[in-house]
C-alpha cells in the first residue's frame, strides 16, 4: 500500500471515528439511548486507534503491544472488581490517568524535539505548553477528587487565608512561562517548571472546593482532560485528537455549568466559595439539646405507612449508593406495584458524587427508564404523594433551601418532599449530609427517621409487607 492511500484510509478512519464520536455523545443526552451512545464511541476510540497504529511515525510496535496488554489487563480488571457504587471514585482515577498520559504526550514530544535539534512552531510549541499544563493540573487535581470521594481526604473544604489570590498568581505564573516557552524553545527550565506548577495548581485548586461539590469538580477535570487532549491534537497534528479533545471539554464545561444552574450557585461560587463549611446559623443538629429532636421510627411503623400508601416517590441520594441499596429498592417498588401503588424516583441533578450517578445505580438495578424524573418533572407531584421515601440523600431534600436565607445553600432548587402527605428518611445517622449543612426536614412533624443501613432496611420492609397482615 502506498503512503498516499495509507495517509488517506487513515483520514477516512478518524473521519468515522469523529462521526461516531458525535454520534454517541448524542446518544449519552437520553436514558433509553445511552448504551447505544457508550457502544458507538467504543467502536469510534476502535477506528482511531487502527488509524493512529498505521501511521508511518511508528518505527517499532513492541512497547505498543506492551502497553495495550497491560493497559487492557488494568481496565478489565477495574471494570471487574470496581463496583457500580464506585463509578465516581473511579472516574476519578480515569480522569488522574488520562491527564498523565497527555502530560507525558507533551514532555515526549518536547524532549524530542530538544534532542533532535529541530525546533516546533509557533501553533506546535503553544499547544505543547498548554498541553503539559492542563494535563498536569488535571492529574493532580483528580487525585485529589479521588481522597475527597473516597475518604482518603476531608470533604470539608481546605482553606487558608489569600488561596484564591495565590491560585490567580499560579495562574498568571502558567501563563508566563507558557509565553517564555514560546518565545524561546530552548528555556528548558521554564518547560519544567510549568510541569512543576501545572502539578502544584491542581492540588490547591481543588483541595479548598467542598465535597458536596464534587460533581461539578468531576465535570471541570473531565473538560480539562479534554482541552489537554485537544492541545495534544495540535502538538501532533491529529486531527481526531482534536475534534474528540474538543468534544470532551465543551461537554465537560457546559455540564459543569449546568450542575452549578442544578444548584442555584455560580461557576465562580463552587470554584472559589469553598463550600460545604458547616455553618454557625441556620437549624440546630437533630437530635441535640440545642434543637428539636427528630421523630425516629421503627421498621413496623414505617412498613404500616408504606402498606396504606397509593402513591410512593423514592429520593435516591448518596446513601443508598454506600450501601449499595440500588436493587433492594427495587425489589421494594416490585411489592409496593403488585399492590397497586404507583412508584416513581425523582433525581436530583447533583445526587451522589457524579452527575447520573442515581441513574446509574438504578439502571444497574434495572429500574425502567420512565420511572424515573428529574426535578422539575416532578416537584409538583410531591403535594399528591402519600409517602417520599428519602433513601440516603440529604442536602437535596434540605427544606433549609427554601425556608432559611442564612443557610448557605439558600435557594438551591430541592425536591418539595415536605409537601407529601408522610415522609420516611433512611440515614445512617443523624450526622449532617456530605456538605456539612445541617436538616431541617428531619424536624418537621410528619417527617420519620429510619436510622441504619439502607439496604437492610429495604429488605426489612419488603419483608413485612409481604408478611400476612402487612397490608
């Protein structure tokens, strides 16, 4: 084969892989078309990969085929043994390696051309810099999302006095030595230290954000991530790098701006607000002689508001994922619907530590697509609903949003579950929820705490309703 009509099946490669791409980026918008989205992208990354292995650069293939083989013993043995619940830690991780690696893409790159003697262009050396830069910062700043998700490190924000002065002059830092890098190639004390800073920026970027945050932290390192793969597009002239780099930022950026909408907050507020302190005003904590106590219940008085119930509405929140109550609440919704009652879910858009992370779970548990509706399709409902089931969530069923302008998340958009007629709360405890904002709806006079794991006490009421006389 020619090099010509090697060059030009290579083109029409990432011309299918970018299509497809797009394609299955159109498909991830919907429940019902999702799979279909996740496949089209596999067999998109497919094509890429076959079009980037025919290229004429590759002198030798032995290390390719050492790290593909390592590379798929690694993800498989992840997509094994991580479970469902773990999808944010994971993606985390994902996010951690990408980064490296297009870190590294950059550093090669340079190195080589600082070997060979032959100096990159303006639009190469550009795109090297800021490559290294996003890649670096998102390595290291997913890392530091992985100890706040997996509790490695606190969830409250870290913060100390001038951070966001001294995060702005890290970043006018960067962007001075991303200039002295353009202007002269062979400063390679400034192409180190903006690896050196890039590392360093994305631990005090994300250190102070407050783990309540997370999924709009998870959302920004995927846009980064992309913008790094997009500047690697442009170091190594690729043009599905590009287009894949670019659909990967703008789709993180944008749903990083709609998490933050989902909280009634700002882009800025969530980046430098440090939210997720504990605040001194505000309710008191349940259960303590400051405040009013919660009304606490048992197995047998919740299992006998659920037999009574015509209508349920279940609130999936981080909880359920830590104890991985996904399919024993659906096995609960299975009693109740045989019975007659009518089940929905409603989703919050920031539920969990990852956006979709409930939609994951409850597909994992094969929950039907069109149970399931997302705030503003169902808030109104809560009026006409017998009993909110509130399995593990917390800020997100937070009355304080609506109630009290001290509360720092004042006017975060929450499920009305108040209105309903019952309300059963499944905690672990009466600590406060992941951002450290205290409940107000454990108080209300019509609200029933059920304290323990929430999978044992699915189970505990599936079993009482099916019990003779469990109505």
């Amino acid at each position: 084969m020619s090099a010509e009509t090697t060059s030009t099946l290579i083109q029409l490669l990432y011309l299918a892989a970018s299509v497809l791409f797009i394609l299955g980026l159109r498909g991830l918008g919907n429940a019902a078309t999702a799979r279909r989205g996740v496949q089209l992208a596999e067999v998109g990354m497919l094509l890429a990969v076959i079009g980037t292995l025919m290229r004429h650069e590759i002198i030798s293939y032995t290390w390719i085929i050492v790290g593909l083989v390592l590379g798929s013993l690694i993800g498989t043995v992840m997509a094994i043994s991580i479970p469902m619940t773990k999808m944010p830690e994971r993606i985390a991780l994902s996010h951690a390696f990408g980064g490296l690696a297009v870190a590294l893409v950059g550093i090669s790159e340079y190195w080589h051309h600082q070997h060979v003697g032959e100096a990159m262009n303006n639009l190469q050396i550009t795109a090297t810099g800021f490559e290294v830069l996003f890649g670096a910062v998102t390595f290291t700043g997913s890392l530091m999302a992985f100890g706040k998700l997996q509790g490695l490190l606190p969830g409250a924000p870290m913060t100390f006095p001038g951070q966001n002065a001294l995060n702005a002059l890290f970043v006018v830092a960067a962007l001075g030595l991303v200039g002295v890098v353009i202007a002269s190639q062979d400063t390679q004390l400034a192409f180190w230290g903006l690896c050196g800073l890039g590392l360093l920026m994305g631990v005090t970027l994300v250190l102070p954000i407050g783990g309540a945050d997370m999924p709009v932290v998870i959302c920004l390192l995927n846009s980064y991530a992309g913008l790094a793969a997009a500047a690697t597009g442009f170091a190594l002239k690729n043009n599905v790098l590009i287009i894949c780099g670019a659909l990967d930022g703008g789709s993180g950026f944008l749903l990083g701006m709609m998490m933050s909408k989902a909280m009634n907050r700002s882009f800025s507020n969530v980046l430098f607000g440090a939210f997720g302190k504990v605040a001194d005003s505000g309710p008191k904590k349940a259960g303590t002689a400051s405040g009013p106590a919660p009304n606490e219940g048992s197995i047998d008085d919740a299992v006998e508001i659920l037999g009574s119930a015509q209508k349920v509405i279940v609130i999936p929140g981080y909880g359920l994922a830590v104890s991985q109550a996904q399919h024993a609440v659906k096995d609960l919704a299975n009693v109740l619907q045989k019975k007659g009652v009518d089940v929905k879910y409603a989703i919050h858009p920031v539920a969990g530590r990852m956006p979709g992370h409930m939609n994951v779970l409850l597909a994992e548990a094969q929950v039907p697509y069109e149970q399931l509706f997302d705030l503003d399709q169902i808030n109104d409902e809560f009026a006409s609903t017998d009993v909110a089931l509130v399995v593990g969530a917390n800020d997100v069923v937070n009355t304080a949003a609506r109630e009290d302008p001290k509360s720092s998340i004042y006017g975060m958009p929450v499920f009305n579950v108040d209105q309903a007629k019952s309300c059963i709360v499944l905690k672990r405890s009466l600590n406060p929820g992941f951002a450290g904002i205290e409940n107000a709806l454990f108080v209300k006079p019509h609200t029933m705490l059920v304290l323990g794991d929430a999978k044992k006490t699915l189970l505990n009421f599936v079993q009482g309703l099916k019990e003779p006389g469990g109505h």
